[in-house]
C-alpha cells in the first residue's frame, strides 16, 4: 500500500525508537529531526502494521488545539 496523498500538513519522517505494549492501547515513541513524537495507538494497530524498533515511518499530526504554557 502506498499513500498517494494526504490532507494533513504536520508530517514527521522518523524511525521507532521504543514501543510501550499495552493490553489495548501502546505507546510509540519516533524519533524525528525535531525530537522525539510519542503517539498512543491500539496495540492491535502494532501488530496489524507489523511495527516494531527500527522501522521508518512518518508521524501525521493533525489537531483543533495546541496549548502553551509559559516556562
């Protein structure tokens, strides 16, 4: 399968770094120039996109909100 196009803007290439498992929901964290992205998905997504540490993937990051805190 190949995504031929998307409407979503914020796009991180990256590699996995560390996969949390969980019974139902994990945590994949990918590292991308700009940092590391962490991204909470059903575990069975994990399985069904055979991911795992090492793979390269693009983080989408489409949102309504974005907050700030002053430091």
């Amino acid at each position: 399968m190949s995504i031929k196009s998307i409407n979503v803007r914020n796009q991180f290439k990256g590699t996995i770094k560390e996969i949390i498992e969980g019974p139902v929901l994990s945590e994949v964290d990918v590292e991308t120039p700009a940092g590391i992205v962490t991204s909470v998905i059903t575990t069975r997504s994990i399985r069904e996109l055979q991911l795992q540490p090492g793979s390269d993937v693009i983080a989408f990051v489409k949102s309504t909100e974005v907050s700030i805190a002053k430091l």
